[in-house]
C-alpha cells in the first residue's frame, strides 16, 4: 500500500464526493475542489443499480441511501401503452433504485465532511513533477498534492490539460428535457420509459418526499427553437397514440418552465490513456456517454472501486494508476457497444432485450471486471 497520500479531487459530484471518501476511508488527506458555491444537484433523478449500492453500502452510507431511495422495477412501453419487458432475464436485470440528486448529494457531502470540501475553488489545471502535483485554482491559489483526481464531468479542465486533443463533443441530435416537481394526480405508477415515434423517449416516476420526475429525449432531433416546456411537449406527444401518455403530457403542462432543464448531450471521445504518473480520470471525465442507458453514476462508482483497490495493492502510485487504466479501458470498450445496442433499438421491445442485456452485463461479467 502507498504511504499516506495527499490528494485532491477536482469536482464536488456523485463520484467525486464518492472518491473522496472511500480515499479518506483509506487513511488519505483529501481535499475535494468545487467550482460552484455549494454541493449542489446537476439535474433531477438518478438511477443506480446494485454494483453501486455496494459500493456505498461498504462506505457507511447504507442506510441513509435506503431512506432516500425509491425502488424501480423497469418496464418498457410503446407509443400505444402497451408494454415489454425482456424475456430470458431475470428481475435483478430489471431494477434499480431511484435518488433525488439533491438529498444524495447532501448524504455524500455530510459523509465527506465540509473541512474536506473547498467551495467556489474551480480547478484549471495542473504542474506535474517527479515528486508532487501543484493542483491550479481558479482564483489564483494552487494546492500541493501526490496525486489529483480529476472528477470534474464531461467538461473537464483536467482531462484538457493531460488530454487536449480530447474534448466533450456534441451527440448530434440528442436532446434531453426533464424536471422534478411535487407530485399531482398522475397515477403513482408511472411508466419507466415509453419508446415514441421519432426515435422519442421519455417517462415519469414518483421518487422520494412525494415528488416525481419526468424525462424526454430525442434522437436525430432538429435543433430546438420553442419554450423548454413547447419542445417537450411536442415529443411527449409523439408517446401519446390514443391518449396513452395523456399523463405524462399533463405532467410536463404543470410543471414551470423555469423548472424544466434542457440539455444538448454531449459525450467524451474513447480516451488513449486515463491516467499520467500523478492524475488520474474518473467518472464522466474519462468516459461520459449518452445518458439513455441512466448508468452514468453507477459506471462512475465502480470506477472509485477500481481505483483505491489499485492504490491499496501497490506500493508505487504510477503502478497503482497504470492498473486502474489498464482494467478500466477495455471495460469501457464493452460499455460503449452496449449503449450503442440500446441507442439503435428500434422499438420498445427491442429496449427492453437491449436494456436488459446491458444490466445483465453490468450487474454479472462487468460487476466481476471491476474487482479483478
């Protein structure tokens, strides 16, 4: 094992509080850098499937996640309400557990500790050396470490500096609306993702503190120019043969257009490399794909696993770096053709085979690369 290790984590995210902890878990000096003014929520829900609720499960957070979390069972539908589910797989394949963003960052930070997170301290870069990292901020200051982890989204500065011919770039085409809001009278069970005309998906869902959250998305879709609330109710629209997704459209009608978040999704390129002798990528950093797969957080975790497992079974900390890379390239090699097979299903029935055999993977084959 590394002697005791400064470290600093560029983004205050899912997986950078998660990485936070487990290092600190480990006897490390860890400082957590977040651009914004507060841990706050990106986005409204996320999935997570059991690989990672083992993960915080072993981290001590067990228990707080299960008071926060909504159990799903996945079921598939098309434009017509009629509605699939994978035959040949079982129900693990089908499950996942839904957390409000708020509420689970609020864990995560509690968990990490607000002595070990630096707010409004973005980080811009880095100066490497044989024996430190000097960790750049925003503001002018810099951080001395031995080892930065860069966990600060598709956007990252990190991934620019030690990669920069490797950028987030658009998904053609790929439009997501979504939005949390108190929950009304649309029944309590939603669907789990209805497959629409026009290569449109979306669904809603009751989550935790009797709130519910719904999401459309578009492939191949022309470039927006209505209101957040017009465009997606122009897409819920196109779920909605012979009042199927009446629902869901009343839903998007009541919620405030200030509330509606729209995002062009963008995605890292498959990187050459992820780590140097002292950084090291993580998360949607080194591989943030086309959220139509809701793993994001999940892969992102595993990757935390990964990575202290590394650091506790090797004495020098480029060897460590070198092992994580080495099993979590080909790994994401495999993620990517998954998510492409879900991507081009052409019809509910084929999402649910595709879905299904992405978990399947995950929570099996890919569950057993990540503790290699």
């Amino acid at each position: 094992m590394i002697k005791k290790l400064r470290v600093v984590v560029a983004g205050g995210g899912l997986v950078g509080l998660t990485v936070g902890i487990a290092l600190k878990r480990m006897g490390a000096d860890v400082i957590v850098c977040e651009q914004a003014a507060e841990i706050r929520a990106a986005g409204a829900s996320i999935g997570l499937w059991k690989n990672a609720l083992d993960v915080l499960e072993d981290l001590g957070m067990g228990q707080q996640m299960r008071n926060v979390g909504t159990p799903i069972e996945a079921w598939f539908y098309n434009a017509a309400g009629h509605r699939f589910k994978a035959e040949g797989f079982g129900a693990e394949d089908h499950s996942f557990v839904l957390y409000p963003r708020p509420q689970l960052n609020n864990i995560l930070a509690a968990a990490m500790g607000q002595d070990n997170i630096n707010l409004k301290a973005r980080v811009v870069g880095f100066e490497e050396s044989a024996d430190e990292v000097k960790v750049l901020l925003e503001n002018g200051e810099h951080i001395l470490a031995d080892l930065l982890i860069g966990a600060d989204g598709v956007y990252s500065k990190v991934r620019n500096q030690l990669l920069p011919n490797y950028t987030a770039q658009e998904h053609k085409g790929h439009h997501v609306w979504r939005a949390l809001l108190p929950s009304g009278d649309e029944p309590a069970v939603g669907s789990v993702l209805t497959v629409g005309h026009e290569r449109t998906r979306g669904g809603y869902f009751q989550t935790y503190g009797n709130e519910t959250t719904w999401m459309i998305n578009q492939f191949d879709s022309v470039e927006p120019t209505g209101s957040k609330k017009e465009e997606a109710l122009k897409r819920a629209a196109l779920m909605n043969d012979n009042g199927w997704g009446d629902a869901l459209i009343k839903l998007i009608g009541r919620t405030p257009e200030e509330m509606i978040l729209h995002n062009q999704i963008m995605f890292v390129p498959p990187l050459p490399s992820w780590v140097s002798q002292r950084v090291a990528l993580i998360g949607d950093a080194a591989h943030g794909l086309s959220p139509h797969i809701s793993a994001g957080g999940t892969l992102g975790i595993e990757d935390v696993i990964v990575l202290t497992k590394a650091l506790k079974a090797n004495s020098s900390l480029t060897t460590a770096l070198k092992v994580y890379e080495a099993n979590r390239i080909p790994h994401y090699n495999k993620v990517r053709q998954l998510s492409w097979n879900v991507e081009i299903a052409r019809d509910a029935k084929d999402y649910a085979r595709e879905y299904a055999t992405f978990s399947h993977w995950m929570l099996n084959d890919g569950y057993k690369e990540s503790r290699s």
